[in-house]
C-alpha cells in the first residue's frame, strides 16, 4: 500500500479539493461564523492526519470535539446527511471510524495533567499571564535572574512566592546589583500570583513536566495519536489558555530538531479561539509571535488557527498562513463587511466565482478553499463541499472518556504531582538556619560560630559530595573488574567529576533548561 501524498478536503469547481502532505507544515487558517462547520472541518482534517501517520494536537474548547476518538454511527441524528455528503463526493470506501486519542487537562480531572515549572514558563509570559506592567515585569527578570545565579529551582507557585518574598526582603542589596527593586512592585506581583491561583493556574506549575515527545507518537497501527487537550473549563480563564499555548509552541520549537520541509509534518498543532493569543498582547510579543510561526514550520510542525473573524489574526501573521478553509461570514456589521472584504483579499482569483459575494452564502458545510500546491503557489479558491468526518460527532461519555484514559500509554506517568527540594525549601530552610545560628551567636559568641561548618550545603557541595561517592564506587569497582580479568575504560576521578556535573545539572534542571525556552521569547526581545 503506498502513503498517501495529499489529504482530500472536499468537491469544489468539478474538481477533488486536497492539501498537500509536503506543504501541511505551512500553516494554515479556518475561519468562518459560529455554527457554519469550523469544527467538522477540523475534525475531518485531524482524523486525516492520523490516519497518515501524523501526531496532531487540540485544543476542544466546547468539548464536543473528544468525539473524535469514538467511531461515528448509523444512529446519530444526522448520519443520513453524512452519508449521502459522503456520496455525492464519491467516497466509495466512507466507513464510521474511531481514531487513537490521548485526553489532557491542565487541571488532570478530564485527562492527564499537563505541568511545566515556573523557569520554564519563564518570566516574560508570566508578566502577560499576570498583566505586570514594563516596571513589574522588570524585577521579575530580576527575580529570575537572581534565582538562576543562587541555584534556586523555580518549579511551582509556592517557589515563586518565596522568592518574591525573599527578594522584598532583600531589595536594598539586590537593587545595587540588578537595578531597582521596590517593595511596591513585588507585593503587585504577589497580588496578582495569588489571583493566579485562585484561577487554578497553580495546577499547571509543578513536576513532572510535560515531555514534548509525547506529543508526536503513533500508535501500534501507524496512526498519529489525536491529543485532545480538554478546554472548556480552561476557557474562563482564556489568558491562561493563550498563554499555555503560546508556550507549547515555544516548547516545541526549542526541542525538535531542523527538517526542512519533510514529505508529512512531525505534528499539526490546532489553536482554536485563536483570537485570544494576540488579544490585548504588546505589539513587541506580537512581533515574537510571527517570529515563532515563520520558524517553527522548519521543525516540521503545522500551525493551523481557528477563528470565526480572519481579521483577528494579525496580518504578519495571516502571512504565513498557506492553507485556508474559509466557512460563511455574516455581513451584520461595518467590522463585518471588513472581514468578508479582508477575507476575500486573501484568495488567489478564481475568474469564475465573486469570492466576496460567495462568502456570505456559502451554506453549512461549505467553505472557500485554497491551498498551496506542489510549487508553493496557492490554488485558485474553489467554492468546496467538505468532506464528513468519519468519527463522532459530538461529546463522549464520562465512561469512555475513563476508558481511553485507561488505555492511554501515559496512564500512569503525570497522574502523582512530584515536589522536589527547590526554592520554597530552601528559602524556608535558611531561615530556620539564620535562627538558629543567632540563637547560638547570641550563647557562645560571634568568633565560635564562624568555626562551625554551614547548617545547610549548597548545590555545589551536594553535588560533588554524590560525586565522591560515585568515585569511590568506581574505584572499588576498577579493583573488582581486574580481579575478573576484565578491561575497563573508566577513570574512577573522571566519573566523580561527571557525576558531580551531572548532578548540578539535574538540580539545576530547572534554571538551566528554562533559559533555553526563555531565549526563545524573553531573550529575542532584548
């Protein structure tokens, strides 16, 4: 059986309507009025790219989309339209089928949770997260700053907090350092950390973070995995929502390697409600946005937005969207007729169809397409009946979604929340420490004191202490392979020291890897 090249979308102009699997790494758009088929068509779309063997990621915002990983059937209400859509476009081999799914929820009650630690996220997208002013969101990179440079884990909410606090107590030496830090400014910070909270946002910060790869898996078929990430609920909060997914982007290019344009996409990312990503955003984070889309289609990843107004997406943007799918607009308004004009603008001629006239009557199910082609150039827009999906549509059950969750191959993986020894600790550790040690100053004298060792190690020397031990190890370890009579390379001095290394770099693990993702946005807007 050879793979396919191109997925079918629909009949437009007599003709078969397709997007190309080598140009689907070009990003695309799907826009159209509430209730005119947006979310058949990303439902029809993603189930394609399964079936190709392409990992696909989702955001389902009104929670009818976890349908997805249920077949469709003959009992739905309207499968008789389905099927005879099915015919008229002359799919001869449409058959109801489920597709492999895997359900995730930053609050881990619909599917498995997803974490990331606070340096991770870093502090650019926390300031937006929080609405911090240029002023705030200067001592935050402060904050941050000094807690890379201390060895100081930023993984949760908590760790935050205490450093803010501590950072508050200590503005007067940290300002002669890194520039000025008010008290005013960490206790707004605070504030609006504590208000974050109440949001459920502390649910995300934590361990064990989520690991971009198991994103782009197949199942034992073949199949891209369908990861659903349940919204609904995130949707009250929609900063949080478009922040999140600001940052998988951000994620998802830092860790997949370059690869051109290859013949299918690693992974096809859906944002839905794609508005509320540049919604109130700085022109410079705007700017960043456009930067990460341009080149994130390097990576091998497609970036399809979903919105009912194209005129919400930005125009640098908008421009690096190939693929279209554009569904019915309503000329109610002048911001309207803007739209359906803007839209309109957007496709390449089509002699034989007034776009802008088509736009507003364009049924249920129908949609303006245009895709790019095998050159690079897009297609002349096509009026398109688009294909039905074969899976559900509509919600699943509480019990089948506990049923996949059951199945999933990450079942148990996320479920446990992990809290390490970070910055919350040992911020709380110094302080019993610098009570004690008064307490002691105070009943034998400054000078005895000085001669007792620290109460509490730093990194480093917990680290190279490991590394001691694993030296030994190896030494005692040589002895013993030489009496076997067998050859070893290691150099027991050599592995303490990697050990030691390697040691710092897992408890820095945090700092260290959040630079990286932070390069990515905070430091390109430098």
């Amino acid at each position: 059986m050879t793979e396919a090249t191109d997925i079918f979308l629909g009949l437009g102009g007599g003709e078969r309507q397709s997007l190309s699997l080598s140009r689907a790494n070009r990003h695309g758009l799907i826009a159209g009025a509430t209730g005119t088929g947006k979310t058949v068509t990303l439902q029809g779309l993603a189930e394609s790219f399964s079936a190709e063997g392409v990992p696909v990621f989702v955001a389902d915002v009104k929670g009818d989309l976890a349908g997805i990983s249920m077949a469709g059937s003959p009992q739905f209400k309207h499968a008789a339209k389905l099927e005879e859509r099915a015919r008229e476009l002359g799919m001869d081999d449409y058959a109801y089928s489920d597709n492999p799914a895997i359900f995730w929820d930053l609050y881990g009650k619909q599917g498995h949770p997803i974490r990331t630690t606070i340096s991770e996220m870093g502090p650019l997208l926390l300031a937006r997260l929080m609405d911090l002013n240029e002023t705030q969101e200067g001592v935050l990179n402060i904050v941050f700053r000094y807690a890379d440079e201390q060895g100081l884990l930023l993984l949760n909410l908590d760790d935050l907090q205490s450093m803010l606090a501590h950072t508050a107590d200590n503005a007067k030496e940290l300002s002669a350092k890194y520039g000025n830090v008010t008290k005013a400014s960490v206790g707004t910070i605070q504030r609006q950390l504590l208000q974050l909270d109440s949001q459920g946002a502390g649910q995300f910060f934590g361990e064990p973070a989520l690991e971009i790869d198991d994103f782009i898996k197949c199942d034992d078929q073949g199949r891209g995995y369908i990861n659903i990430l349940a919204a609904d609920q995130l949707m009250r909060s929609p900063k949080l929502y478009a922040t999140f997914l600001l940052w998988l982007l951000a994620e998802l290019f830092e860790t997949l390697p370059e690869v051109g344009d290859p013949a299918k996409p690693k992974l096809v990312f859906f944002f839905d409600e794609a508005h509320l990503l540049f919604d109130d955003a700085p022109k410079a984070l705007e700017d960043k946005i456009e930067q990460v889309v341009r080149l994130i289609r390097s990576k091998g990843v497609g970036v399809y937005f979903i919105t009912q107004n194209p005129i919400d997406i930005p125009q640098e943007v908008a421009g690096q969207l190939g693929n279209r799918v554009q569904h019915a607009l309503r000329a109610f308004t002048p911001r309207d007729k803007k739209a359906i004009k803007a839209a309109a603008d957007t496709f390449r001629i089509n002699p034989d169809l007034d776009v802008e006239q088509a736009i507003t009557e364009l049924r249920v199910g129908e949609a303006l397409v245009s895709t790019l082609l095998e050159d690079g150039a897009p297609s002349i827009v096509q009026r398109t009946m688009i294909k039905p999906p074969r899976s559900r549509l509509g919600p699943v059950t509480p019990k089948e979604r506990a049923i996949i969750n059951s199945i999933s191959p990450y079942e148990a993986k996320y479920e446990t929340a992990v809290d390490r020894h970070s910055a919350a600790e040992i911020l709380a550790q110094k302080v019993i420490d610098a009570t004690a040690t008064a307490q002691q100053v105070e009943e034998l004298g400054k000078d005895e004191v000085a001669k007792q060792p620290r109460k509490s190690k730093s990194i480093w020397e917990k680290a190279f202490s490991r590394g001691a031990k694993v030296a030994a190890g190896s030494a005692a370890g040589m002895a013993a392979t030489a009496m076997l009579g067998k050859k070893s390379r290691a150099n027991p001095v050599q592995s303490g020291v990697t050990s030691a290394v390697g040691s710092v770099v897992t408890d820095l693990a945090g700092p260290v890897a959040g630079r990286f993702v932070r390069n990515l946005i905070g430091g390109l807007m430098r």
